[in-house]
C-alpha cells in the first residue's frame, strides 16, 4: 500500500477528500431565505422565519414565544446582517420586549412552566417549531407551525398552536402581551389552533 509523507495510507487521504467534497454539497438542513437561525435584534437563542415574501416572525426560543413581527421595506431584505448579528428592517407590527411566560391554569389557578426549546422542522409548506413545557406534575408539548405562504389578505400573519398532554381542567394561555395583539380564543389544546395578528 502507498503511504504519504506522514506514513497515512493513500486510501484513507482520498476518502477523506471525497467525504469533505460530498459534505460540501449537500444542502442546509434550512433553507436561509425562509429560516434565519442567527440571533436577531440582540436576542440570543432566537430564529426568525419569513411569511409570504415580506413578512418574518421572530421567536425568543428559552421563552418559547414571538417577540416580533415586521414587514420588510418594499424591494428590500427584512434582516440586514453584519459580521456576527443580524438586525430587523421594516416596519414593526407585533412587539413584545418583556419577559412575560405561558400561562398554565389548572383549575382556576396558576402553575408555574420551565420551558425548554426541542428544535425546528422545515417542511415543503412550513415550519414547525416544537417545545417541551414543564411543570410541577409532569410536562407538556407546545408546537407552533408557521406557513411559508403569505398569509389570507385580511389578516398580517398566521399562526398556528397546539398543546399536547394537557390534563384535564387545564388551559395553556398566551402571554399577556401576545393575548392583546393575537386573537385566539381562551386557551390553546390539544388541536391546532390558528393565531392570527390583529
């Protein structure tokens, strides 16, 4: 067997060559047009995603919630990145800086969450973005999709939610910023639920 100077066989240099050449090729796991995984706005651990071919939510992951949505300017990218961050461009039409969480009710009273982010899915139509909400008997699911396609001209954005393993007598409700800008009706279960910007 041929050796290199440094005394590795010449087989193995080339299948490393072709395996770092097929890597290279291959496509993102997300499509960077529609999915941004860098942090935006200065929030860390955060992911945007675009809506039609104007308009990007913004989710804070450890809150497991949208803290901004902006439609971009006319002929122009809603993100503009620099270096290392990445800044919303547009006009703001949903924003929440505070650090407001979900709100569990188990009859009647309040149940304090942990959350924890379990990652995002890309799909042909959409993403969908999935967390685990934790409490004092056990956890739930939180899963958010957002279509890819603009939104029905009535509305500015759409999404939809879904709680899984809700117990009964329990109700999971937006944050308080997010129950005044986004109509949904009185708790989100364990069927898709649209949420739709006012």
């Amino acid at each position: 067997m041929r050796m290199n100077a440094r005394g590795l066989p010449c087989a193995l240099l080339v299948s490393i060559a072709v395996s770092s050449a097929s890597l290279a090729s291959d496509p993102l796991p997300f499509d960077r047009e529609a999915i941004n995984r860098y942090s935006v706005d200065g929030i860390p651990r955060s992911l945007s995603i675009r809506q039609g071919a104007d308009v990007w939510l913004a989710y804070d992951l450890e809150r497991a919630t949208v803290f901004k949505v902006w439609q971009a300017p006319t002929g122009r990218p809603g993100l503009i990145a620099t270096e290392f961050t990445v800044k919303s461009s547009g006009t703001t039409w949903f924003h929440d800086p505070s650090a407001a969480p979900w709100e569990l009710v188990r009859h009647g009273r309040p149940v304090p969450l942990k959350v924890r982010y379990l990652g995002c899915t890309q799909r042909a139509d959409g993403s969908e973005l999935s967390w685990e909400l934790r409490h004092d008997t056990g956890a739930l699911i939180l899963r958010e999709r957002v279509a890819h396609a603009a939104a029905a001209p009535a509305e500015r954005s759409r999404r939809e939610l879904r709680a899984e393993s809700l117990a009964p007598g329990e109700v999971l409700r937006l944050p308080a910023p997010a129950r005044d800008a986004w109509n949904v009706g009185e708790g989100i279960g364990a069927v898709w639920q649209a949420i739709i910007l006012r």
